[in-house]
C-alpha cells in the first residue's frame, strides 16, 4: 500500500469511533510519516514529522497487517516489529481502535 493508501485506511478506522484526544505519528520506515492530530474534532491527518504524545514506528507492510487483524499488537511490539517511544497509554488506545 501507498502513503496515501495507508493514511486513508487510518482516516476511516478513526471516524469509527471516539475522538482518540492525542497526537500518534505513524514512523513508516518505507514510506514517511503519517500524523494522526486526534486533540481536533474531527481529526486531522497530514504527513508532516511533527511532534506527537506517541510515535509508533513500523513498516508500511506491518501497519496494513495490524490494520487488517493479521498482526497481533501486542506480538508485534513484544518481537519488534513496532517501535514505541512516548505515552505508551496512548498507544494501547490506539490499538484497541485500530484493531478490525
């Protein structure tokens, strides 16, 4: 998938539910940057490499696997394939979200 591809993906998983109330940067190694600005209603996404309560770091091929339930959270993070750094409170939230 695309950046564009990716961020639509999130944009749409994110209207499904509650304002998240944080800023999450999505770090895609292979791709760029998706931020997630959740402290808006509604939220607003953009690619700029701004600073976040949490930034997730991954590949864009891990984050459609998480997106699609074929990536556990949680295994990922515990094997490495997700890179946390900031509130990681914020990124359980996330997860539960994200999750299909």
């Amino acid at each position: 998938m695309t950046l564009e591809e990716l961020t639509s993906l999130i944009k749409s998983r994110a209207s499904e539910n509650l304002p998240l109330g944080y800023r999450v940067k999505f770090d895609i190694n292979d791709l760029g940057v998706i931020l997630w600005d959740g402290t808006e209603t509604p939220a607003i996404f953009s690619h700029d490499d701004e600073d976040s309560d949490a930034t997730v770091g991954l590949t864009g091929e891990n984050l459609e696997k998480l997106m699609n339930g074929s990536l556990d959270p949680t295994l990922a993070f515990m094997t490495g394939k997700i890179k946390v750094s900031g509130s990681k409170g914020v990124v359980m939230k996330l997860s539960n979200m994200l999750e299909s």
